[in-house]
C-alpha cells in the first residue's frame, strides 16, 4: 500500500509547522522545506518522526531556487498533497519600497506558487489525484494599508487558485486556497497588544486565530471523506472579520 505523501513550504514555524504536525497526525510521509531556519526545520522533522512515526525529509533554500527546488523533486517520488506555505510581508508606504523589496515579497509569495506546481502537478496529473492547497490571506482579497506588495501577491495567489483548478480538475486535483485573516504567527509580531485588542474588538469571533486553526482546516480538505467536488475555491478563515 502506498504511504501518503505531502510536501509542505515554509514548515520552520508558525503554521507550516502546525500544518505539518496536522498531516504527520493522520499518517503523511513529509517533506519539508524553510528558508533560513534549518536548525528549527531538524527539529520540526525529528519530533514529528518520533511523535507519529511518519517518514519526513527537511530542506533549507529558498522555494524560489529553481535549482534546488528541481533537485528536492528529484527525492519526491509523488505527491497527494502540496501545501504552498512559504511567505513574507513588508510593511511600508508603496513610495519607500525599493523595486528590490516588491519582487521578493511577490517571488515568495507567488512565483514560489508556480514553481512547486510546476514540479508537482505532472505526477499527479499521472495519477489522476491530488491536492494543492494555497495558504494565502484576506489582504488579497480586499487589500491593506502599507501592505500593497503582500496584497496583490496575495490576490495573485488567489487567482492562480482559481486557474490552475480548473486547469486541473478534469484530472481529479483539487487546487483551492485558505485566505487567513489575523492568526498568531512571527509576522503578525509587529503588533503590540493595544493594536491586536483593537484588532480583536473588529473581529465577531472575538479571538486572534491560531496556527492550528489553519492546520485543521487543510485537515479538512486532505480528509478521506472529501468528496472532490471542492474545486477552485479561496476559503475566508478569519473569524467573520471581512
């Protein structure tokens, strides 16, 4: 019987990790990747192993290397899930971002998307099945303040969702994207506690989301009794904030 299998970017921290621990809790072999942090990624992968007794793999480069990123594919024989994780923001007035600053925020957050697809989806257009999910937010739908190359990287993200599912669907792959509202991650650390109370007063669920709130909702969509009929959906998950 084949062992499930599932890759995840951006696994260091904050709700890769979390997604990662939701998928090597119901039986997924692992790969992993982070940018910088590959001392926390090790140990990530070693209690995971120990903690569910699933196979995993870390790898520490930029997901926008192609080289590196081809070379990671080379060790995945196939995939049923891909989760596209991996993302930066930059917080600033459009005027004093350096055109430096926006292609690596969209690289991140969007070229990532691309390439991992690209290495992924023939394999399991083979194998007709398959999941992607795109970890995007709700600033690509509706926009933010000082955050214009996070949202429309973002937005892009979106409507990349929406392409490539209907590019895939006739091959049995799901591609669909979890738009997260405020969840209590590194990134949203800019924000002191008068800024996340006001932010949580606008919030009808009351509460900063968490990590695991993410990971229980990719959960979901990797789930045995997941029909395959969701297809090219963004999924708001942020309390009922937008």
């Amino acid at each position: 019987m084949e062992r499930k299998t599932a890759l995840v970017t951006g696994a260091s921290r904050g709700i890769g990790k979390a997604i990662a621990e939701e998928l090597a809790r119901n039986g997924y072999d692992l790969f992993l990747t982070c940018h910088k942090n590959e001392a926390m990624l090790l140990d990530v992968k070693h209690t995971l192993e120990e903690a569910y007794g699933i196979h995993c793999r870390a790898y520490c480069f930029s997901v926008c290397d192609e080289e590196k990123l081809s070379g990671m594919f080379a060790d995945i024989p196939y995939l049923d899930v891909l989760v596209n994780n991996a993302g930066i923001s930059h917080i600033g007035l459009l005027t004093d971002m350096s055109y430096a600053q926006w292609r690596e925020v969209i690289d991140i957050n969007l070229s990532s998307c691309f390439l991992t697809c690209k290495y992924a989806v023939p394999e399991m257009i083979r194998r007709k099945k398959g999941k992607i999910i795109n970890i995007s937010s709700v600033w690509g739908n509706v926009g933010a303040s000082m955050e214009v190359a996070y949202s429309a990287s973002k937005g892009g993200v979106n409507a990349f969702t929406r392409a490539l599912a209907k590019e895939l669907a006739p091959s049995n792959i799901q591609v669909n994207a979890i738009a997260c509202g405020l969840i209590d991650t590194d990134m949203n650390g800019h924000l002191n506690r008068q800024e996340q109370a006001q932010l949580v007063g606008e919030i009808p669920a009351d509460r900063i989301g968490k990590p695991k709130d993410v990971a229980q909702l990719v959960g979901m969509l990797c789930g045995e009794r997941d029909s395959g009929y969701l297809v090219g959906q963004v999924i708001a998950l942020d309390g009922g904030w937008t």
